[in-house]
C-alpha cells in the first residue's frame, strides 16, 4: 500500500446485499495498491455482509463498516465513509453501481499537467440490472476523448441556473460518481455544519457544497462508471407515482422527517412525491437559504421547463398525466403563477416495446444494454471500454476552459 492513497471509494449499502457482494468483487478484481475502499453496511441483518466481509478483510485496502444494531440514515451512513476515508480524493458510488479504479491515473495525470485539481468528474452510463427491465432499451457512452478545466462560475451557473431545461442540470461536480480531494471535503466539514454530509439527499448536497467551495474543477468526456438501478433502486421507483409515495415512506422513517415539512419549504411548494427534477430543486433551495447564497437570476423559468420535461419520464401514460397535473397545480399557485407558461410537457411516449437507435450520433454511442449477455454494470463498462480511447490515449486540455452546451 502507499503512504496514502491516491482514491478511496466508498459505497455505503442498505438491505441490498446481493447487489453490494458483486459490486464489491467487481471492485477488488483491480489489484492496484494506490486505492482504498470503504464498505459500508446499514442493513437490518447485519449478519449477510459479516460473513461475506470475512473473505474480504484480508485485502489492506479495505476497511469495513458494519451494521451498528440500528438503521442509520442515509446521511449518517454516507458520513461514516469519508470519516473513514485516507485517500487524497474520495468518490462515493451506489451499491449497485460500478466505477473503474484505474481512473486514479486519470487523476495522476491531470495533477501531473495542473497541480490544483480539486475536483474530476465523468460522463456516466447507464445499466438497468436484469431484474429492472420494464421495456428494452439501449445505453449511451461519450465518445469524447478530451479531458478539460471547467471554470467554477461556469459550473456553478450551469447547476443553479437549470440551463438547458434537462430534468437534472448541468455540471453535477460532486463526490458521488465523481473525485472530490479531501482537502476540498475537509474545508466544507468546516465550513458547513461539522459534518461531510448534512443533508438527508446527500448526492446534491455534496454537489452544492462543491460548487462554493473547490476552485479548481476538470471534466472528463469519457464515462468511467455506471449508474446501475436493480430492481429495489431508489431510481427504479421514480417513474411511478404510487412506487415514488411507497419511497417516500421509507425515506421518511429512516430520516426521522418528511423533509417536505421542513422550515424552508415554505415558500418553496414542490414536494419530493413529483419526482427527482423537484427533489434536486428541493435540495438547491435549501443550500441556498439555509447558507444565504443568492438564487441564479431567471432560474425560475429554466426550471420549469425542466419539470416538463420530467413528467415524460414517467412509466405509464396515467403517471404521466397525474404529473402533469400535480406539477400544474403547483406552477398555478407558487409567485402568482408567472412560471406556469413555462411549464410545457412533452408528449408521453409509452416506452415498453418503442424501437430504439444503435450506432454512434453527436458523437455518442448507442448500443443494446443487453449486448454480449452483460448481467452487471462492470460486465457493462468492461465490455464497452473496449469500443472507447483507453485512459491513457486521453488528451489533457487543461490549458483551455470548457464551454458549457
């Protein structure tokens, strides 16, 4: 092992065992010494991943948090794992996600040509594991061989402004598929409240808390993980009204509140029931009160275009239309209504048995997510890293800035 190690990844697991035990050996395959791993187990039968952590423990490389005989929060289980972290940087994937541990020389690299690096993110995949496929689909996976510096005012308006009107804005720099330096980690812990992750969404939270705080962030075009969603994942629930208010419950017992009830909702009416766009907007109006940032001007107007957009990710055409109605609703009512023009749905299209594309447009790939029989986000990654520009063929355009789409 090194002195201290370039990357630590965390992945921090609730009552989703069959799904931590594989990402945790697709993780371990990589022999590299420079890393450290963060095991975390919050689930009700401590027992599974005790056994199974047995076999593991002999590895140095890990360190294993274990069930501790009550449910811990999200936010709680997400802040023992950089408590525990020794790596320079630290990235936090799902549990039934996979990131390639050889994007610590990617992170070498970038230091090598500019020492400041805070912060390197990644494009993503996608990969709905074999029991979470309504309908057949495909995946995409940036072709773009080109690493970049991102100014943080750019990063910042992008994420805050909703520019673009996407469900889930820009510039998502933040620990969770991403490489945050534990020096910018350490200076938020300070900064915001004593502890690393405050916030019951802690993905978000994380990337507020980045955003004013690192000043020195790069962007990777190529996709260096998966964002995996089994069948008991928080975002296969999402796209179904009665799946997200069973989520919601449960969310809500394990936090101790409905967040929805917080002081800072007030005067913000979007409850977490309308999906993940609202859940993000949630998550930014409380940084920004809670800390006195000012909102991005014109934001409103983006944002609800996004919340448009939204409701066509919905699975069916009746959870489609209650979103609609239930976002109308609330456009109708918060400040007077100006928003509600803005507010434009995209026609619903049911996706179970729809044709979709395969090949390479805008420099994206598109192939089948069953391709080569792949049953897991590492077979996935592994299979298409053979088609994308290997690490170490990437070009550094650190001396240049990126410009946002």
């Amino acid at each position: 092992m090194f002195a201290q190690p370039k990357l630590t990844i965390c992945v921090p697991s609730r009552n989703r065992q069959p799904y931590f035990q594989e990402t945790i050996r697709s993780l371990l395959v990589n022999m590299r010494t420079d890393v450290e791993f963060v095991f975390a187990d919050n689930s009700d039968d401590a027992s599974i991943m005790n056994d199974f952590m047995e076999d593991v423990l002999g590895d140095p490389r890990v360190k294993y948090l274990p069930s501790v005989g009550r449910v811990l929060p999200m936010v709680e289980n997400w802040d023992r794992c950089v408590e525990a972290t020794t790596g320079e940087f630290v990235c936090m994937i799902g549990d039934d996600d996979y990131v390639d541990v050889d994007v610590a020389d990617l992170i070498r690299r970038c230091q090598a040509e500019y020492p400041a690096t805070d912060v390197l993110i990644w494009s993503r995949m996608t990969f709905n594991w074999p029991d979470n496929r309504p309908q057949h689909c495909n995946i995409a996976a940036n072709l773009d061989t080109g690493v970049y510096r991102v100014p943080r005012s750019t990063a910042y308006h992008e994420f805050f402004s909703w520019s673009g009107g996407k469900p889930s804005p820009n510039m998502a720099f933040g620990f969770y598929h991403g490489a945050v330096s534990m020096r910018v980690m350490n200076k938020m812990k300070v900064k915001f409240g004593g502890k690393y992750c405050e916030y019951p969404v802690v993905d978000f939270e994380n990337i507020c808390k980045v955003l004013v705080t690192a000043e020195h962030m790069v962007y990777s075009g190529r996709p260096f993980s998966v964002l995996g969603s089994c069948a008991k994942a928080n975002s296969a629930k999402i796209k179904t009204a009665e799946k997200m208010e069973e989520q919601l419950a449960v969310f809500t017992a394990e936090t101790g509140r409905n967040i929805d009830d917080d002081t800072h909702m007030k005067d913000f009416p979007f409850p977490t029931t309308l999906g993940l766009t609202a859940c993000i907007a949630q998550v930014q109006h409380w940084f920004l009160s809670r800390y006195g940032y000012s909102p991005m001007k014109g934001w409103e107007a983006n944002f609800a275009e996004a919340c448009g957009y939204s409701c066509s990710l919905m699975s069916t055409s009746e959870d489609n239309d209650r979103a609609i109605e239930n976002y109308r609703n609330v456009f109708s009512k918060w400040k007077g209504g100006q928003y509600l023009k803005h507010f434009k749905p995209i026609d619903f299209v049911d996706p179970v048995g729809a044709p979709f594309f395969t090949g390479v447009s805008d420099n994206q790939l598109y192939i089948d997510e069953e391709i080569g029989g792949v049953r897991t986000p590492a077979e996935l990654y592994h299979f298409v890293a053979q088609m994308l520009s290997p690490q170490e063929a990437m070009v550094l355009n650190l001396a240049e800035t990126f410009k946002a789409a």
